[in-house]
C-alpha cells in the first residue's frame, strides 16, 4: 500500500491511497466513526430552566456540542475502575452553566459553560443554547463522558469520513471542443483551452457521468473511469481530536481485532467429521 498526502490541516484530512481496496477502506471508515471515542455531555441536572426549552431539549442541545478530548487521562465509563454509575474523576468531567437575562434579552451560547477541566471545553464558545427573555434564568450540572458513535452520534469524532476511486478522465480524438462537458460538470473539473478541453482538477471529479451524457458525439468523446485499487480517503473532524489521532485510535482498535481473530483462530480446534 501506498500512502500520499494531498492535503492536511487543523480540521481535515485527505490521503491518496494506493495498493488496497474497498473493504479495508470501509473497515476503516466504519471504526473511525462508531468506534473512536470521544468526550460528550452525558448526563444533566437541570436546577432551575424558566427558558421556553423544555428540560430535554436543553439535555439534547447540550449532548451535542463537541468537547475538545483528552483520551490519555480519560476512560471509558466501562472500563474505569472507579465501576461506578455516578463515575470518577478518570471517566467523567462536571460542567456547569448559569446564566440570566437580567436586564435585555440575550443568548447563551457553549462558551458560558464552566468545565472543572480546562481542557475539556467546547470546541467553539459560539454555540447558541437557548435564547431567554428578559427575567428568564437557567441553572444547569452536566457530566461529561467518553463514549462511542455506535452508542449516540454525539460521541462520533468526525463530521465527515469517506473514500471514492480515484477518478480516470479520457478525453478521446473525436472531441471537437464543443464545451457542453464543461458547462455541465458540477465540479469543475474540465476546462476549454486553446480550442481544447483539458481536466483542471481530476480528484474533484465524482465519477457522476454528467459529461459523458452530455456530449453530442456517439459515442461520447469523454470516457469516465477509476484507478482499480486506487482510492482517495478523507476525514473532517469536528474538532474534538486531532485528525492524526483519530487515525491512530482507528488503526489500533483495527489491530487489536485482527489480533484477536488470529488468536481465536489458532486456539480454534478443528472438528472430525
Ligand atoms: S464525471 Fe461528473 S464530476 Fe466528473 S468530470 Fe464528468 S461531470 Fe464532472
Ligand atoms: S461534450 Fe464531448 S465533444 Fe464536446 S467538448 Fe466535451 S467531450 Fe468534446
Ligand atoms: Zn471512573
């Protein structure tokens, strides 16, 4: 297998992959996004709320905002040694939240929680949570916890995670740079130079055949294909883990399966028949 990285940043990661094929990629995928844990609200004591929110809403609204992760001092609920419904200081964080419009109206957003841990806070501090009207209050305890996307889409790491071939454009003889493929191509990927059309961004393409029906000629003067093996693989993450780290956490919780299928497998006896 080989690995290229097309571009890499705070928040995403894209690899062109080279040498596998679709199941391994969606192996990973899947464990990326159900299986990497990360910090969510859990659990909340709502004290007072005189906002127009019912108390759930508030929970639900609160659940989803992404907490920036520490999955080195953290455990997961289950396996904490603390085994305790109420949880500890290794498997759980309190924040709070009190606000009130005295005055004016005005919006509480996720940067007027208050974590116990300042590293555990939201990711962005922009969040709206409620609107209260003037005299409105909410007094709130909220207990943070890792968790698992396969248990609640608040504890998934990622916005986005997908694969696709690598795309293959070949733009045949016949072509007489009439255009009607690059008018059409949702994403831009031709483009018409010196009377000729030429593919301005082959990784955007997605393999959506727009241009090939388009084109007058019978037949079409464009062929869209893909590279057999050959893959683009991209993550976004919504800022609670590092896109590096997520991949890490993938790819050890993906070995320790492996591991244990090959141990299973060597321990298995074989039945006479
Ligand atoms: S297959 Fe779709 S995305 Fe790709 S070049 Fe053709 S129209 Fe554009
Ligand atoms: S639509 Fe067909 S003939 Fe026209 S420029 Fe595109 S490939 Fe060439
Ligand atoms: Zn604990």
């Amino acid at each position: 297998m080989e690995i290229e990285v097309l571009e890499k940043n705070d928040t995403s990661l894209r690899l062109l992959i080279k040498g596998t094929n679709a199941a391994f990629l969606n192996s990973l995928r899947r464990t990326i996004i159900a299986e990497v844990p990360c910090m969510a609200i859990d659990e909340v004591v709502i004290i007072e709320n005189s906002s127009i929110l019912h108390d759930e809403i508030l929970a639900h609204r609160l659940g989803l905002i992404p907490l920036k992760t520490d999955l080195d001092n953290y455990n997961l609920p289950e396996e904490c040694p603390c085994q305790s419904e109420f949880g500890c200081n290794l498997c759980r964080v309190t924040l709070t939240l009190q606000a009130e419009a005295a005055e004016a109206p005005r919006t509480v957003y996720s940067g007027d929680l208050k974590s116990e841990n300042p590293e555990i806070v939201p990711v962005s501090p922009n969040i709206p949570i409620v609107k209260l009207a003037t005299g409105q209050r909410v007094m709130i305890e909220a207990y943070a916890k890792l968790g698992r996307g396969e248990k609640h889409a608040k504890w998934q790491p990622v916005s986005a995670c997908t694969y696709k071939y690598m795309p293959k454009i070949e733009i045949l003889e016949i072509c007489d740079a009439c255009g009607e493929c690059v008018k059409i191509c949702p994403k831009k990927v031709l483009v018409k130079t010196k009377g000729e059309i030429e593919v301005r961004d082959l990784m955007a393409c997605t393999l959506c055949e727009d241009c090939a029906d388009a084109c007058p000629k019978e037949p079409p003067a464009i062929k869209i294909g893909w590279e057999e093996g050959n893959f683009i693989f991209q993550m976004e993450t919504n800022g609670v883990l590092p896109v590096e780290r997520i991949m890490l956490e993938a790819l050890k919780i993906l070995d320790s399966r492996f591991a244990e299928f090959l141990k299973e497998l060597k321990g298995a006896k074989i039945e006479e028949a």
